[in-house]
C-alpha cells in the first residue's frame, strides 16, 4: 500500500498542511489554503476540492483535531489543530522532503 | 448526560453530510467575501467564487485522469476493491451473479436461435438473390402459396426481372435391392433447378431438357450422404443403377456435402429425379392444375430488384387472371378469388411466418429477462456501494468528479457482468444442445443453431450493454445527488428510495408481463390437451406406406384391399384400417349441398375436412356411428358414391332433417364428385383445433391416393407385431416399403411440440423474470432495513410495536409492488391484441388464447403474497435485533 504517485501528490499537501497548522494556533479551512497562497507567492494554490479530503483524512488519522467556532467575521466555522501526532508526523515528512529534494538537487547539479 | 449523546450519534452519519456542507459553504462565502474586497460586486464574486471552487474541482480531476499510469493504478484499485467488495458477502453476491448469468445465458440460446433462423444466410452463392414464386388468394385470406406448373412456366416465359426460373417438389419413394425396401424422399426437380441454386454436382451431370421428356431412361441425381451410405463413396458410381419404386434408375450425379433444399420435408432429401413435363402437369387442362402446386424459385437478375421482380409477377399475375378467369374464380356467382402473385424472399418461405413471429417473440421477451436482471444488478451495486462505503457519498458530496465515479461503478459492474457473462455462456452451451432436442425438427436452418463466433459476439455486446446499463445508473445517481448537495439543499433519504422503488415496480410490471404471456400459452396449451378429442388413440399403432407395385388403372383402393385382407390374419390386431392420414387436418375442401345455392358466399361458410377411409377406420377410432352405416367393401369403384359425415355437419346443415340419403358435391380436383350420405359418426376434434369443423370420410375404395396411413389397434398394452404386419404385407407386394411407424399418441403429442416448447420456454422466462423482480424488492427492502436498524431500535425503544415498525419499513415497498403488479397487468392485456397474429406461431389455435381471470387473479395473489415474503423477511429480521443492544453498541 501506498507507494504510488498519488500518495505522494497527497502526502506533499499533507505536509504542507501540516506544516502550517504547527507555527499557528487554530486555522480553518479557508485560512490555511490562503497562507499557503500567500506563503508560496502564489506558487501553490490549494483548492477546496482536495483540501477538505485531505483534512478530513488526517482527522481520521489522528494529525489534526477540529472543533466548531466562530470565524473572525463572525460566522460559523470549523478550526483545525495539530496533535501530538501530528508533529511526529511532520517531522517525518519534513526529513523526507529534504532527503528526497536533495537527492533530486544532486541529481540535477551533478548528471 | 448519556442518552442525548446516544441519541445524537444515531444521526452522525447524516451529521457528518451536513457539516461537509456547512464547511465548504464557509469556504465558498470566504472567497466571496475576498473577491468583494477586490472590487467585484456581490453577485459576481457569488458567481467567481462557485465558478473557482468548481472549476478547479474539474481541474484537478481532469490533471488526475491525463496521467495514464494513475488512471491504470485506480482501475487496478477498481477492480481489487470491487473483488473484494465481491468477496465480502459471498453468498449474496454469488446469488446476485448466478441470476445476472441466468438472464445472459437465456439472451444467448435465444440469439441463437434468433441467428440460426432470421440472420444466418441460406447456404447458397449470393443467398439474398434468391426468390420464392407464390400465389396469393386475398379474399381467401391465403398468401405465400405455391404455384402450379403452368403459371410457373408463364413466369418463366414472361419474366425479365427474374433468371432463371425453376420449382420443384417432392414425395417418397421407396428404394429396394437392399435387405428390405426402404423409404426415400426425393425431389422432382425442374432442369434449372440447381442452376438456381447455383449448385453443381459433385460427380456427374445435371439433367438437360431432354431428360423431362416422357420416354427417356430413369435417370437419378444422389445427395452426398445416400451416396456416402449406400455406396460407400464410390467414385465411379456413375451409370450404375438403383432400383427405385420398383424400377430401375441409371445414376448421372452425386450433389456435394452440404447442399441441400431440406426445408419441406421432415427428412433429408436423398434422391433427385426430372420432374416430367407431360402435358399431365403442364397443361391448365389437365384434372390436377389447380391442385398441384409446386415449390418455385427463382434467381434475381443482377440488373433489377426484388421490389421491381414482385411489382412484374403482379403484373403476370394480372394478365394470367385475364386470360384463364375461370382458375381464379368460385362458386355459381363467380366471386373474385383475389389472385395476386408476388416474389418473397426465400427465408421468408422457408421459415414461414409463424415461426418468424415466435422467434422474434422470444427474443423479447428474453431481452426483457435481461433489462430486469439489469436493473437487479444496478440495485445491487448501488446498495453496495452506499452500505460499505460511506466515503463514496463523501466524495461525491465533496465533489469528486462524475468521470472518476462513473468509472469505479463502471469497473465494478464490469466485473461482475464478465463473471455473469462466463457464467452465461456455460450454461448457453449446455442449453442450446437442450433446444435443439426439444425443438426436434430437421430442418437445415434450425440444425445450425449453435453457440458460433457471431453468437458469441452477441453475448459480448450483451455484457457491454449490463455493464453500463448497471454501472451508469448507479454512478449518476450518485453524481446527481452531489449537485443536490452543491446546490445547498439536503441529502435525504427519500430521493434515494423513490428512484430504487420505481425501479422495482418497473422490475415486477416487466415480469408481470411475462408471466401473464406464459399463462396464456400455457393455458391455451392445457386447454387444447383437455378438450376430449372424440376418438381413442390408446394401442393404436400407425404407419405409412406409399402404394408400390404395379399402378391400377382402376385406383390404389384394389392394392390396399388385398393389404388389409392379409393383415386380417396376424394375430393380435383387433382392428386394421388404411386411410389417407392418421388423423383429421383442418376444414380445407369446399363442398356444395344438391339441391341448395352455390354461390361463394353460401361455399364460404361450406369447408369441411375429407379424408379418405377404409371401413374399420371408425373401429380402430373407437369413432361411434350416429345414425345410418359405416362403409363395406361393397362401397367400390363401380357402386354408388357413398360419404359418411360427422355429427357437427350434419347438425349444421341438416337441422330438423335427416341427411342420410342427401347428396353433397365435394373433392378437389378428379376427386370432386357428387355422393349420397349413407351414414353420421361421432365428431373427431383435429390434433391443433379446439372446434370441430364439418368433416366428410369418403371410401378407400372409391378414391385414388398413393400415400397411405395404416392403422392398427391392438389389445391393451400389447404392442404391435411389426415384423408380423411387414411380412404379411410383403406376401401381397415384396417391395413395400413400411415407415414411419409410430404409436398414435406419439402422433398426437409431436403435433402440441410448438406449443409445449413455447410453454417451456416463455415459462422458464417468466420464473426467471419474477425470481429477479422478487430477488430486487429483497435487495431493496434490506438496503432500506439496514440503514436505518438505529431508527427502528429507537422507536421501539420509545414505545413503537413491531407491527407499527413493519408497516413502516413495508407499506412504501409494497404499494410500489402492487403499483407495478397493475401496470404488468394493464401492459399484459394491452399486448393482448397481438394475440391473433402470435397463436398462429405457437401452434395453438387462437381460441384457446384467452386469459383466464380466475387463473390471472390467482397468479397474481401468488405473486403480491411472495413480494410479501420478500419484503417482511428483512424488515422482521431487524425486529429480531434487540434495541438495547443497538443503541449501546453506539
């Protein structure tokens, strides 16, 4: 299971996600695919149609939790949090991206 | 506080739907808000913001689909998930997939035979050139006739369409010189015969036109398979000689394996023969013109075509209708029998309309098994797929693209119509062997009925078309509720049971329908083994010969005396008979009654069946004389003509008198001549009617007729001393030929095969068709049963009977059952209409197609009592489940 491109296009947006929810208290959906807009120079746009799938996946699994609150401008929303789980998990996804651009950085200076 | 939060997670999954709405609400009110401060105005932010939202949705699935190696991945996901999903409950899947495969394995017998009869071309050179010459009589009501000789012949004089023009007919012989004589069938074929056919012997030569002329050689042409059996393929067989009907014949040709024109006759065609071209059969004068009809065929040119062949034989048609007014009219006042003659394609001919019409009858109805089973497997998968993976709704609720969903179902549907489909053409293989058995006929279109490559090709677009009929439904239904979802409003569980209920009641009308065609066969069939017959077929034995030795000129009735007198002294035969046939056929030949009117409307109601008897026919019968006598061998060639008439014609036309003694005209052709009626017997009911028609028995010894039935009646459970009847018969001519020995109720049986195989079939059909309606309404009932086994624990946790609950969970899904009973009834007796025209195909008389209301009353009880059982098993198996039991487990 799981090595496969699109577990991968996945696991970037997960660590993406999650590197955002860990330098932040609690985001909703909207906020986090706006900081990473604006992190990325627009770069990287993150839409709604794969980001609540990716989030509701990492609440199943134990990354995120989320509760209902209310929103800056007053309306109902839900807000993301990192868990425990959540860090251990970035932390192992931060150390792959590195080894794995790296590689890929040697591979492009060196070929 | 325990009880609420039980209480709320009964509706979590509902919950969960709704706050996927709620959150991407909030992101879509969030763009907004952030396009508004851009400067757009509200409702063009509105209008970007959704337009962004679901735009990229597409984006990113259509990013998705172009990487092929992705798009291999999730199909090999599909599959290994749909396998699994397969697995999970094998028993009910197994059942689901055995039904589909019994649906796809009927399509393909029933395309075979579809194939075999209507598609498969003739097995001659440009088959589609070739064309049947017939009469049509419209006042009769009498189309595809054969012609006779001369207007054959006319045709072929006239004809520019058609080239060439040629007929032929055939009868049996006997062939002797072997250990005993036996029975032949042989074609007398016109010189263009197989030039028609575009066929050419083998060995040897076709015959030329001197061959047809009165005076020259017996000559004979074999089929491969008499040469192969009686010669042992011996290539110098020409000029050696066979002795047929007693005289010798000198061999000319051997035909090639495979050819044949078997379509008439009830065995291969061995023999082929000159037809002779005496003015006997040539001329318009001669006693047997009209009566002797032949089979005409004929090539069309490759510069016309078949609509320009039929319009220049009406025109031939009309001007012989000028010329010879007198063949073409009846009765004293001389009405207009309505001749036409016209081209009809020779599959048309060789199969005969009936036959077509039950073919494409069956087809019907066997796609309707297949649509039904269809639908089961789309309610299959749909309750699948919502049971075991509420990601799926997820997903569609969150926008995962119609494509992506289309194609799991897709896959998953595939998977299981190719297992059907595999499953299908096994049982396909084992069943056409069956029908072909059941359907017992030699004819060379139905011998080729067999599971060939355009057979199985069928069968693959046939599991194509359950693929995406069961895999598009379920995906769009799913697509369809996410738009639901997008536009803001609810998911609910009603839309979703509304489309499945009114997917059963469709599922039960089309079996309905079904089952009320097969009833009515079925009872038609029944009706017509019931009804008393008038005679005792019991230790009657039958058998044919065709008078051999030397021709009389006195008549055939001298030769089958001696018979008769010979067989007199076998022991064990109370009763020995010779008539014309076994039995009473259909009320064909006209009569006129001396003394009364004869105009065509008093001849029109005036038909009656003839046949021709010895004395002890009405003995071996068991038929009782009514009033007068029997006939004696005193009724010879040289006495008064004397007939015997049944009880319905003398009722008919003698009333309030006695008809002994009255004299009627009847016969065709040299038969017709005017007898007095010496006695009545009791009403014979022929083998297909349920009436009896005027019959009248005329005596063997006063007619001429070479084909003749034996009859003989033994004790009872004695069985006929063959070999006893054959040598006694040989005493008085050694070279006849006896066939076709049968018990008489053999007889009778093989004359209900059409029916009793269309019982069979449309019945096995209908089982099919109502066990996967009933097999839908429980897959339903127990989808709806299970999602909601919280609710229903909750209500009876609070006070709710099991009755109350029942009609809950059953009320909805029986009034679409009963709502889709009715339309298959309603449906069923609309298509009734079609009744005239079907009976005729089945081989019942259309009398005996009449629905029965008790029998359709009762039926249909049946039914809505086993939708009963379908419907309340699942929902009692939900009352069996403790509440507490439930809720706790939450």
């Amino acid at each position: 299971m799981g090595d496969n491109k699109k577990d991968q296009l996945q696991g970037t947006l997960d660590l993406l996600v999650l590197r955002i929810l860990s330098s932040a208290e609690a985001m909703h959906g909207f906020a986090i695919a706006e900081r990473i807009e604006q992190v990325s120079k627009d770069v990287l746009r993150v839409e709604a149609g794969s980001l609540y799938p990716a989030l509701h996946r990492m609440t199943e699994a134990g990354w995120v939790k989320s509760s209902w609150g209310v929103s800056e401008n007053n309306r109902r929303a839900r807000f993301y949090t990192i868990t425990a789980a959540g860090r251990k998990r970035l932390a192992d996804e931060e150390a792959h991206w590195s080894a794995l651009t790296s590689a890929v950085g040697r591979v492009l200076k060196n070929a | 506080m325990p009880a609420l939060s039980r209480f709320v997670n009964l509706f979590r999954r509902r919950s969960v739907d709704r706050e996927l709405d709620d959150e991407l609400t909030f992101h879509v009110e969030m763009l907004t808000d952030k396009y508004m401060r851009q400067g757009l105005s509200r409702d063009e932010a509105v209008r970007a913001a959704r337009r962004h939202a679901g735009n990229t949705l597409v984006a990113k699935e259509e990013m998705r689909e172009v990487h092929i190696m992705l798009w291999i991945d999730s199909l090999a996901r599909d599959l290994a998930y749909g396998a699994r999903m397969f697995l999970r409950q094998p028993g009910t899947s197994l059942l689901a997939v055995l039904m589909l495969s019994l649906g796809i394995g009927a399509n393909t017998v029933i395309y075979s035979l579809l194939h075999a009869a209507l598609l498969r071309p003739l097995p001659f050179p440009s088959p589609d050139r070739l064309v049947a010459v017939v009469d049509n009589f419209v006042t009769q009501n009498q189309f595809d006739a054969w012609p006779s000789v001369p207007e054959t012949l006319d045709v072929r004089a006239a004809s520019r369409t058609l080239d060439p023009v040629s007929f032929f007919d055939t009868r049996d012989v006997q062939i002797n010189g072997g250990t005993e004589p036996v029975r032949a069938i042989s074609a007398r074929i016109d010189g263009d015969f197989l030039r028609t056919l575009a066929v050419q012997p083998a060995l040897g030569r076709t015959f030329n036109g001197d061959d047809h002329q009165p005076g020259r050689d017996r000559i004979v042409i074999l089929s491969d398979a008499f040469w192969r059996r009686n010669f042992g393929a011996d290539p110098n067989v020409i000029d050696r000689t066979i002795i047929v009907n007693g005289a010798p014949h000198k061999v000319v040709g051997v035909l090639p394996p495979g050819v044949n024109f078997d379509y008439f006759t009830p065995e291969p065609i061995e023999l082929y023969v000159p037809y002779p071209m005496t003015p006997d059969y040539t001329s318009r004068l001669a006693a047997f013109a009209s009566v002797r009809r032949v089979f005409a065929i004929a090539r069309i040119r490759d510069t016309a075509t078949i609509e320009q062949a039929d319009a220049e034989l009406r025109t031939i048609g009309q001007r012989l209708k000028s010329e010879h007014p007198q063949l073409y009219r009846r009765g004293s006042d001389g009405q207009d029998l309505g001749f036409t003659m016209s081209a009809a394609p020779l599959r048309r001919i060789v199969l005969g309309r009936g036959a077509r019409t039950a073919v494409l009858l069956l087809f019907a109805a066997v796609g309707l098994v297949l649509l039904i089973a269809c639908a089961n497997t789309a309610q299959f998968l749909m309750a699948r797929a919502i049971e075991r993976r509420p990601e799926v709704v997820i997903r569609a609720a969150l926008g995962a693209g119609t494509g992506r969903l289309l194609r799991q179902f897709l896959t998953e549907a595939f998977l299981f119509a190719a297992v059907a489909t595999a499953l299908g053409v096994l049982q396909a293989s084992a069943l056409v062997g069956v029908l072909r058995g059941l359907i017992g006929s030699p004819s060379p279109l139905l011998g080729q009925l067999g599971l060939n490559v355009s057979v199985i090709l069928f069968t693959v677009i046939v599991t194509v078309l359950v693929t995406v009929i069961a895999g598009l439904f379920p995906a769009l239904h799913l697509a369809r509720q996410r738009v639901v979802a997008g536009d803001g409003s609810r998911l609910t569980g009603t839309t979703r049971s509304r489309t499945r209920h009114a997917m059963i009641a469709a599922q039960v009308a089309a079996s309905v329908v079904l089952l009320v065609g097969a009833l009515l066969v079925a009872t038609g069939l029944r009706q017509l083994q019931d009804t008393p017959t008038g005679y005792d077929a019991d230790g009657v034995t039958v058998m044919r010969l065709r008078a051999a030795g030397r021709p009389d000129p006195r008549g055939t009735g001298g030769g089958y005396q001696q018979y008769l007198q010979a067989l007199s002294s076998v022991p064990g035969l109370s009763h020995i008979a010779i008539a014309d046939g076994p039995l009473q056929g259909f009320a064909g030949t006209e009569f006129s009654i001396v003394g009364r009117a004869d105009d065509a409307a008093t001849l029109s109601l005036q038909r009656a069946g003839w046949a021709i008897v010895s004395p002890d026919y009405f003995k071996v019968l068991g038929i009782p004389l009514r009033a007068g006598r029997t006939f004696t061998d005193s009724d010879s060639v040289d006495a008064p003509q004397a007939v015997i008439i049944n009880d319905v014609m003398a009722r008919r036309f003698w009333p309030d008198q006695n008809p002994i003694g009255q004299q009627i005209k009847s016969g065709m052709g040299p038969r017709l001549r005017v007898a007095t009626i010496v006695g009545v017997v009791g009403d014979v009911r022929p083998t297909h009617r349920l009436e009896v028609p005027p019959q009248i028995y005329t005596s063997y010894l006063q007619q001429s007729e070479p084909n003749a039935t034996l009859l003989v009646k033994t004790a009872a459970g004695q069985s006929a001393p063959i070999d006893a009847i054959k040598q006694a018969i040989r005493t008085v001519v050694p070279e006849q030929a006896i066939f076709d020995i049968r018990p008489l109720t053999a007889v009778i049986a093989q004359s209900t095969n059409t029916p009793r195989l269309m019982t069979r079939l449309l019945g096995s059909f209908a089982i099919l068709a109502v066990a996967l309606a009933l097999l839908g309404v429980y897959t339903v009932v127990s989808y709806v049963t299970a999602r909601r086994t919280k609710e229903i624990a909750l209500r009876r946790a609070i006070g709710a009977t099991p009755n109350d609950v029942l009609r809950l969970l059953g009320v909805p899904t029986l009034g679409w059952t009963a709502g889709g009973i009715a339309i298959g009834v309603v449906a069923a007796a609309w298509l009734m209409r079609l009744v005239p025209s079907a009976a005729n195909s089945f081989g019942l008389p259309e009398e005996s197609l009449r629905l029965d209301p008790p029998t359709i009353v009762a039926a249909m009880t049946l039914y809505v009592i086993v939708v009963c059982f379908a419907v309340l098993a699942p929902a009692a198996r939900a009352l069996r489940v403790q509440p507490a039991s439930i809720l706790r487990a939450e």
